[in-house]
DNA sequence: CTATCATTTCAATAAGGACTGAAAAGGATG
DNA sequence: CATCCTTTTCAGTCCTTATTGAAATGATAG
C-alpha cells in the first residue's frame, strides 16, 4: 500500500481504521441509506458521498476497492452521476485512468437536482392535471354532465393540486435559477423574512 | 351495479368508461408513477390519489375494485397512509364498514409529508453529520492530526452541508407550522419576493 | 499495428420490496 | 354466546431493481 492509499485509507486488509475514514464511512453509510428513501439507489448515493467527503479525485478502482462494489456497478453509478452533473471526470496527465470529483458546493448539487426532477418528475405531473381538467370542462361534456356533482367535486381537487404544484413549481425555478455558489437568493429571503 | 356504485365508475365489468373515471384513473396512475420515483410505494400513492379525487369516503372494497389490489394490500396501504395522516377513517350509521377520505387540503397534506420526512429522513443525517465532525475535531484527534490536509478537506465538506441541511430544515419547520389551509407564510413571503 | 491497460456493456443472478390469499382476530347484532 | 361481517396479519410468492463478472469495446503508447 502506498502513501497515497494510507491516506485515502483504502486497502483491501481492514486493518486501517483511521479516524478520517471511520468519519467519511459513517457520512456515506447514512447519505446512502437517505439516498435509498428519497428515490436514489442506495450505491449511486454512496459513490456521491465518497467523492463529496473526500473532497479529492479518485478513480474507478478506488472506488470499487473502498465501497465493496464491482466494476460494472461503479462504471455505470460513475457515469449516472455524470449524467445528472454532480461529478465531473478528470484527467490526470500521465496517467491513464479517469478520475472523478464531486463539485464541492452543496447549494449548487441541489439546484442541478432539483432542476433536473422538476423537469422528470413535477413537470409531467402538471401536464396530466392540466389534461385530466380539460377532460372534465363544460366543452368536453356539455353543460349538464359537467355540473354533476361528483364531476364538480373531482374537477375542484384538480384544481387545488394544480395550483400547489404551480407554486411549488415557481419555488423550484427561483432555487434553480439563482443558485450559483453560496445561498440562493430565495433562501436569503427566507431567512431574513423568519 | 348500484347507482352509487354507477357514479363512482366502480364495477366489475369494464365497460363503464365515463369521461369522468377516465380522467381519475389518468391521474392516478400519474401520481403512482410520481410517487414511486419519491420513494413513496406506487400502491400507496395511487390509493391517496383515488381518494383525493374522489373527494368522498370509500371502503376499503371501493378501493380494492377500483385499483385492482387484494384486499391484504389494500388494508396495509390504508393503514399506512392513516398513520401518515394523510387520509382518515370514518364510520356510516348503519353500515359496518369502515371508509376513508383523503384531507382536500393540499397544503396540510404536504406540510403533513414534510414533518414527517423530516423527521424520519433528513434530522437523522444532520446527526450523522454533527457526529462525525466531532470524531474529527481537535478534541478527539489532537492538533497535529487535525490539521491534516485531507482531516480539514473532509471537516470542511461536512460543515458545507451541515450549513445546507440546517437551513432547508429551517424552511421545513416554517413550512410544517404555518399550514393550517390555504397557503403557507413562507409560501406567501417567497410569492410576494419574486 | 500490436500490446496493454481502462472502460463499458449486458446477460445472468442475487437481493430486496411489494402483493396475495387464506387463516386468525376483532367486533357488532340478535 | 353464536353468527355474521369486517379487518388484520403474515408466510409464501411474485416482480422489480440492483449487482456482478466476463467479454467486447475503446484508447494510449511503443
């Protein structure tokens, strides 16, 4: 084992159990499990939180080595975090391997976050209330039907979910927006406002 | 088929295709498909869903039929989102069965979900978080130790999202303990801001 | 061009969650 | 207290998703 894996406290023998890294696996063993309820898998969020505390580049195999996964597993966890912008590869001259970063501003991961599940999740959501109201209008089903009361009732809980997700929506895009470094200006309001 | 049965589009044969059924089950299975990306199981969403556009009481066979689930399932999901006080139990004088009815107000119900996550989800990371700092502290390492590169590269990391789910769990709390009906005061201070 | 090392892909498998159905428990009624 | 109706429970099963490992692909260096 060379210096640099000490000091990564990476090493197949569990033999090192350095503070720093009992402290980075406590961090990652929980941001996994969270991960997990949140809609994340459990791994995916592992690696995040690997290359977030660990604040330095690492490669494919010091991943694997450090979290017990396989090969395919990383390459494919890597390149879906990628995907979602929270990491970058890195190049280290003289040396084959990709390297991999987590950005280090926490304000700015969950901006690309939650744009990016506004835009999978909230998005079309919107769209289907939108369409399921449109079913329910007068133009749709003519004056009578659409008076009756179980269709007016159906059409007011559309409504009310819509206009939640409207505004919630807004919320999203001030946060993604505005969210360079730092606190985002909607955070600055609110915590000036309390 | 009853005529309440008619109106709730709930039967045995498919044939009842009214425009209004078609437009719940549209929504349903969108808000199933939401919740499942969230972390909330497609069976309990697509129940709260039924419920809340229904905007009546439904037993627990209504439900069944309608989503096509055993009646184990149906029971444990509608336990489950009572527990989560999102729908709640109610009896009929002179009917034995028990039927539920989803909260119409959107914003109690999530500031309901917002609570609870919070403190199933994000206060146990924040206690992770604080934890593992301590173990990295000067107090538990020494000076020399604590003043490692990579000891401060990681105390770093952990301070920057400390900071972060500090104050998303402050936004939470406004959220939680102002809904009581129609929109939050933080909600109101973030329209009036942008 | 070939050898060497790194990465990606994907069929097979394992693990984890969700669902069912039937039996047990609960509770109202006469 | 016996009957009838309803709800709950949970072991077994099914289904989805995650993971592996090895073969294919890609990339760099000599």
């Amino acid at each position: 084992m060379n210096a640099q894996q000490a000091s990564l406290g990476i090493g197949t023998t569990g033999a090192t159990a350095s503070p720093l890294r009992e402290a980075q696996d406590t961090f990652i063993r929980r941001w996994g499990e969270m991960g997990a309820t949140w809609g994340i898998n459990r791994t995916m969020a592992e690696i995040h939180a690997l290359l977030y505390v660990c604040a330095e580049p690492l490669c494919t195999d010091d991943v694997m080595e450090r979290l017990n996964i396989s090969r395919g597993n990383a390459s494919m966890s890597l390149r879906a975090l990628c995907d979602w912008g929270i990491i970058r590869r890195q190049h280290k001259r003289g040396d084959r391997k990709e390297y991999f970063q987590s950005l280090g501003d926490v304000w700015e991961m969950f901006s690309i976050i939650a744009a990016e599940r506004k835009r999978r999740e909230m998005d079309p959501v919107l769209e289907t209330i939108k369409q399921c109201r449109r079913m329910l209008d007068e133009s749709s089903l003519g004056k009578s039907a659409a008076r009756r009361p179980d269709v007016q009732a159906t059409r007011q809980r559309l409504e009310g979910m819509e206009e939640f997700m409207e505004v919630t929506n807004k919320i999203f895009q001030q946060f993604i927006g505005n969210a360079r470094s730092g606190l985002t200006r909607v955070v600055k309001v609110l915590l000036k406002a309390f």
